[in-house]
C-alpha cells in the first residue's frame, strides 16, 4: 500500500500542472491527507518479532561447586570481572539472599535497576530484575551440581538467561548482540574462578547436544 501512494501523488501533481484552477482544491485536500500520513508514520520501524530472548549453556568444569558459587554470588564485585557491568552495589545481604543496585552499559543502552539474589549454597544463584525501565523480567540462574567421581575438583554448571525488553528498539538491538553478551558473560564468571583459585583440574566441556546453547 505505502509503495503506491508516491506514484498516485506524482501523477496528481502532472495533471494538476495543466489544471490550476480546477485541481487546487483536491491536491490541497491530498496534500493535507499525505500530511497527516506522514505525520501519523514512525520514524523507526521495526518487524514484529518476540521480545523475549533466552539462553542456555551447561558445562563441565574443573572447578567445585563451593568455588563457583563464591564467584557467582559475589555480586558487589560484578563490576570488576562482568562485562558492562559498570556498577553493582550490594543494598542488603543475609545468607540466602540479596538486594543490589546494578548498572550496565554497552553502546547504546545503559540502563540501572534492581536484581532480587536467591542463595543456596553451593547449589543456587537466581537473580530476578525488580524496578527496571528496560524489561519486562529479567531472570540470570546458575545452578552447581557434582562433576566427575574421580574428580572432586569438578562440576557441572547449568547457566540460564532470559529477558524481554520493554520497548521493540531495545528488542531489535538484543538481536544484534545478545548471542555475543550471553557467551561472554558465561565465560567471564569461569575466568574469574581461575583468577582466584588456580588453574582448573580438566578442560572445560560443553555438555549441550550439537552445542546448540540458544534456545530463542
């Protein structure tokens, strides 16, 4: 429909060249409608397409559980080892939970809001997005369940995201790097671990099928 409206009003605007007179009061109410089209159109426009993004990732990893979950529930120091995180500020903490203030940044979102932590050690890290402008929900869970037998040092960690953003700009744009984000995060919590602890026991090892991480 849009693709014909330019060749109806330029050929309106050729007969209205040899009719002055006659034509003026339907090209002013043509040029009135254009106008109101024009005004009434977005000035980006996006297809439609889900909002809400997941990943999922598992692995084995030469680490324990106790060692993972340390890094992972150390939120007040997301900032210095999580990419974007520009700001995290731990508001309250008890053994089994806590509240932080969180900031992230990558061109051309920064966007602050409230993460809810769940603790259960060594097992559980759930944190839940509260009081953000920019999602709908905004779920990070780590799961640590017992590796190798032979290997005390080890474990397998199930790493799970999903958000759906508020606005179809900021949905667009996931597209673009989410897969990106995901993996880095992932990876930057396991080479914090070996940042603290040493090197890992084995290799770590992608334990998904066909390595197929992304789920939506």
């Amino acid at each position: 429909m849009i693709t014909t409206k330019p060749y109806i009003f330029a050929s309106r605007i050729l007969s209205f060249q040899g009719h002055y007179r006659n034509r003026l009061r339907d090209l002013d109410s043509h040029c009135q409608c254009l106008l109101v089209w024009q005004k009434k159109r977005p000035f980006f426009t996006f297809p439609k397409q889900k909002r809400s993004r997941e990943y999922c990732g598992r692995q084995l990893v030469g680490f324990s559980m106790d060692q993972m979950f340390e890094v992972v529930s150390d939120v007040e120091n997301y900032y210095k080892f999580v990419p974007w995180c520009k700001k995290s500020l731990v508001l309250t903490k008890s053994p089994t939970k806590l509240k932080a203030d969180l900031i992230v940044g990558f061109p051309p979102i920064n966007e602050s809001y409230t993460s809810n932590v769940t603790l259960l050690k060594p097992h559980l890290v759930k944190a839940e997005c509260t009081d953000g402008r920019m999602f709908n929900h905004l779920l990070t869970l780590w799961r640590f369940s017992p590796g190798l037998k032979k290997e005390q040092k080890s474990c397998v960690v199930d790493f799970q995201i999903s958000f759906e953003f508020r606005s179809a700009f900021h949905s667009h744009l996931s597209n673009l790097f989410f897969d990106q984000v995901a993996r880095q995060m992932e990876g930057a919590f396991i080479k914090e671990v070996e940042r603290r602890y040493g090197q890992p026991t084995m290799e770590p090892k992608n334990l998904l099928l066909n390595n197929q991480a992304l789920k939506s």
